[in-house]
C-alpha cells in the first residue's frame, strides 16, 4: 500500500513539474512575441560610437587616453565638436597631449571647444574667438560685484566721469553704459571657473573687439568703470542708459539765456566856435 502511494505521488509531482514547465515556457513565448511587436512598431534609432570622459576632468589637465571611452549615442543629438577616431583626438600617439579648458563630468562628450589643440596649453588665448582680444580692467569690491563674478560671465561696463563743458555750458558728472554684455575670461591671473573663490578681484579680463579696446582704455584713463553682473538666462539687449546728478535727482536744468550786448552807437562832433557861443556839429565817424 505504501508503495501504491508513494508511486502516485511521483506521478503527481512529475505532472506538477511538467504543467509549471508548460506554463513558464508559454509566459516565455508570450513576452517575447510582445517585445517583437513593440520593436516592430518604434522606429529603429541609428547609433554612432563617440567618446565621453571616463574620470572627472578639470581645467589644465592632459587628456589622456584612460581618461575616456566609447559609449554609443544617438545619431540624431550628436553635439558639435564630437570625437570617434582615436587617431584623431590622440594625434601621434598623445606625444603632444591636449589640455582641458572647460570642466568635463563623467559621461560627457569630449568636444572641440572643451580641449586645445595638441600640445597647446591651457590659456586665455585658447578663450578667445577670431577677432576677439584680451583687456583688463581694474576692480575693487564696490566695482567688481563684492567677489561674484567668475570666468565666463557677462558684464555691463558703466563709465562714471566728468566732461568739460562746451561753449555756455558748465562741466558735469554723470554715469553712462558703454559696453554691455561682455564676456569675462579671467579673474585676476585664473581663467578657471572651478578655480575662482568668491575673493573680490583687482582686475578682471573681458574679451572684446580691436575698437572695444580703445574704447575701454580712453574710459579706464579718464574715469571709473563698474560691472554689473548680466543673468545667465538674460538674452536681453541693454540699451542707451546715461544718468548725471540732475537726472538723478529729479532737477530740471534751468535754460542760460544769452543777452548779446548791443554795441553803442557812436557820435563824432566838431567844435566851432560863434562868438561867444560854442557849437558841436555831428559829422561821420571815422575809423
């Protein structure tokens, strides 16, 4: 009897095997013919290998070859700049090895604009675009935005200064926008934005026109200049601004009137003399 038992629940169980077996491999079957059909109806993303930072790579480093790898991306959000040919981002063997210029994270492309061509170093003339030259201007606390500014930024440059009055008008100080939205590529002697504490700066370099230059020195030599910080987001063109202290203060500037003195009329007399009497006779004046 205990063998009659024991046989049929081998029985049992074999058969209970077979149905989960039977059941698993449908479920299998199932998920796959689902995941054809989803794959069937999303469009096929075309990828292109590019390589991206392995490690955290900062301002000044070399960009070596463990310092990244290749990871797929899509095709249709490459960014400008991107690398595929180790050749070509490591050029003879990494003997003259590129620099960082811009901070990288992990996972990020490496692009054109973030390294210097190989064996240039990290410098401001890797900053400036065709065109483009390097000015300093001298700043204190009040001038330089209490130590906030940082490589990068946009700058309004304000003059303060006097000018010397024209013909019937008095001298006057006033403050006027000479340059708006600059773009500052160093603080002090450091081009490195991960660099720059929040000390206040002595002189900050703005990259600027040939013409903006001259400009910028004739305002440095003959007042001060003031920054003030643009928004990161601001894509607002700053417009005309001048103020002086009567606009400042809400003073209309009483006209000068110009009396012109009229010349006196001249009259030239000669003495003659009728006996006792004495009489002047009006004749042209003479020069």
């Amino acid at each position: 009897m205990r063998g009659l038992f024991a046989v049929v629940l081998l029985v049992g169980i074999g058969l209970a095997g077979f149905a989960v077996h039977m059941a698993q491999s449908y479920v299998e079957k199932y998920q796959s013919a689902l995941a054809q059909e989803r794959q069937s109806r999303e469009p096929a993303i075309e990828l292109t290998e590019i390589y991206v930072a392995s490690s955290e790579l900062k301002y000044g480093d070399k960009l070596m070859p463990e310092n990244v790898k290749l990871v797929k991306w899509p095709k249709d959000s490459l960014p400008n700049g991107w690398y595929s040919d180790a050749a070509i981002l490591f050029k003879n063997e990494n003997i003259r090895p590129r620099h960082i210029v811009r901070p990288i994270e992990v996972g990020e492309p490496i692009l054109r604009v973030k390294i210097t061509k190989p064996g240039e170093a990290a410098g401001l003339t890797t900053r400036l675009d065709k065109g483009m030259r390097a000015f300093a201007i001298r700043v204190d606390v009040a001038s330089g935005v209490s130590g906030f500014l940082r490589p990068g930024d946009r700058v309004d440059v304000y003059w303060t200064g006097s000018v010397e009055g024209l013909a019937n008008e008095d001298s006057r100080d006033f403050t006027k926008l000479i340059q708006a939205g600059v773009q500052l590529i160093a603080i002090d002697q450091k081009a490195d934005v991960e660099g720059v504490k929040g000390n206040v700066a002595r002189t900050v370099t703005v990259a600027v026109k040939p013409e903006q230059v001259a400009a910028l020195a004739q305002a440095q030599n003959s007042g001060n200049l003031s920054l003030a910080l643009v928004g990161a987001q601001d894509d607002t063109v700053a417009e005309s601004i001048e103020v002086d202290q009567n606009k400042l203060l809400g003073i209309k500037r009483a006209e000068k009137k110009v009396v012109e003195a009229r010349q006196e009329e001249r009259v030239c007399t000669i003495r003659t003399r009728r006996g006792a009497e004495v009489v002047e006779i009006p004749i042209p004046c003479s020069n």
